[in-house]
C-alpha cells in the first residue's frame, strides 16, 4: 500500500510542478505535495527493512524447516593408507627420539669435555704448586747442615711427600766433585749417584729419622767420583738395607741438601756431601 501512495503522490507532485511553471519551489500546492511524498517515501524504506528483518528463514518454504545437510561419510581407510600412516608415525617418533638422543649425548660430551679441563686445571695447578715447593725455600746462608737444619726438614719432607716425583724424575747424573763445591747448585733438584758403600747402619724403627719414614731408613757413606778424587756422601736412603753391605756398589736418587763433617781414620776431617733419597 506504501508503494501505491508513493507512486500517486509523486504523479500529483508532478503535476503541481507543471502547473507552477518556472517558480515552483515557491507554490504552495507543490510543497505541500513533494513534503507528503517525501514521508510516504520514508515510510516505504521502513517498511522494506521491516519485511527483510521479519521474513521467514529463506531455507524454508511454505512454514517448512530447510532441510539440513546430510553427515559427511568419512573414507574408509585402506590397509595399504593405515600402513603408510604407521609406518609415517614410527618415522617421526624414531627421528624425535634419536634428535633427543643427540642433544643429550652432545650435553654429555660438553659437560665430560668441561670436566675434563678443570681436572687437567686442577693437575697443573697442583703440579705447578708442588714444583714451586720443591725449588724454593731452601736455605742458602750455609751449607753446613749442623748449623742448618732447614734444609735436612725441607729435603726429608720432600722425599715423605712426593716419592713417585723422585722415582719418575728424568735421570740426573753428576759430577759429585761439583755438588762437593757448590751443593747449592743442586738444591730443589732430583739427582742421581752412583759408588762404593764403605759403611752402613739400618737405623732402629725408634731413631727419629726412621720414624719420620715409617720405622724404615738406613744411613750409610757412599763413595763416589775417581780414584784420585774421591767424593765422600753421607746419605739417608728410605727403605731396608737388606742384601746391602759394606764394598756394595749401589744407585741413589734424591736430593742433596749441604755439607757434613766427616773425619777419616788419622784423625783429619773433611766434608762430605750430605743427601736424602731412594736405592734405585
């Protein structure tokens, strides 16, 4: 019905216009009939949006629901698709667990390669420390080892402390006439001598320096050097003196640490060369 209004109103507005000629805005009767037109009009745009919001749903017809779509069927799956499938699955979780293998032996090397470096840190560091004690801190005012005895604590303590570090040390052999001038020369290192035992005592387990050692230590005078020039030691070795008696020919290795008095057989004395070590 608002479409029909519609349309007769905007035939009487034209005919107002014709009849006002050029200056119809001005006419009364065309005002009033393009204002009735202009409401009917409106009134037909909400009548419209009415009817599109209020319609029926468009998927039924005649009062009756759409018809909602039928259920998909899924595919049956094949044996040869299911296989693949699990054959897929097996691959992916064979491949993640070796990914995760990888990562944790790699964590693992990195970490064996970590400890690896602080213990061989730690080694040096220990060795470097154990060098540093054997090569300093010996008393250089005199070699007399009757008024020095810092050198005898020092040499002893170091034949107790680090035996495997005398027993691997790179062979040292040397003159003895030179250690008989300079012992200094010789203090902190690892030397080797060899000669002639001309006496011999297996200190008691009770004397102080085999107790030091554990209960084992003999002293003796090893002469070494040439005929002509003959080198007295007054050494301690640690260990037993088994099987060792005077006129043995013997090896020692230790450390020299002063001189010694010694006195021969007219009544003279002499110094000797005082050291502390191990029978080879």
């Amino acid at each position: 019905m608002s479409a029909v209004a519609f349309i007769v109103f905007w035939w009487k507005k034209r005919k107002a216009r014709l009849a006002a000629g050029e200056d119809y805005q001005n006419d009364a009767d065309y005002q009033a009939k393009s204002k009735t037109k202009r409401i009917i009009g409106a009134v037909c745009a909400l009548s419209f949006v009415l009817a599109m919001v209020t319609s029926p749903d468009s998927s039924s017809e005649n009062g009756t629901p759409a018809a909602k779509n039928p259920p998909v069927t899924q595919k049956e799956e094949t044996p040869e698709e299911k296989a693949e499938r699990e054959a897929k699955a097996t691959a992916e979780k064979a491949e993640q667990e070796a990914k995760a293998a990888a990562e944790k032996a790699e964590r693992e090397a990195k970490a064996a390669a970590e400890k690896a470096e602080q213990e061989a840190k730690a080694a040096q560091k220990k060795h470097d420390d154990m060098i540093k004690e054997i090569t300093t801190g010996w008393n250089t005012e005199t070699t007399d080892t009757d008024k020095n005895h810092d050198n005898w604590e020092k040499a002893t303590d170091l034949v107790k402390k680090y035996p495997d570090y005398i027993h691997n040390a790179e062979p040292n052999w040397i003159n003895p006439l030179d250690a008989q001038k300079k012992p200094w020369e010789f203090y902190g290192k690892v030397v080797n001598l060899s000669g002639r035992i001309y006496s011999i005592e297996q200190l008691p387990p009770g004397h102080s320096v085999a107790k030091f050692f554990g209960g084992n230590c003999y002293h003796a005078m090893l002469a070494t050097g040439s005929l002509d020039e003959p080198v007295a030691f007054s050494i301690y070795i640690v260990g037993n003196s088994e099987g060792i008696g005077e006129d043995s020919n013997i090896n020692v290795k230790g450390y020299i640490f002063g001189h010694v008095g010694l006195q021969n057989r007219m009544g003279g004395s002499s110094k000797g060369v005082a050291f502390v070590g191990f029978a080879e």
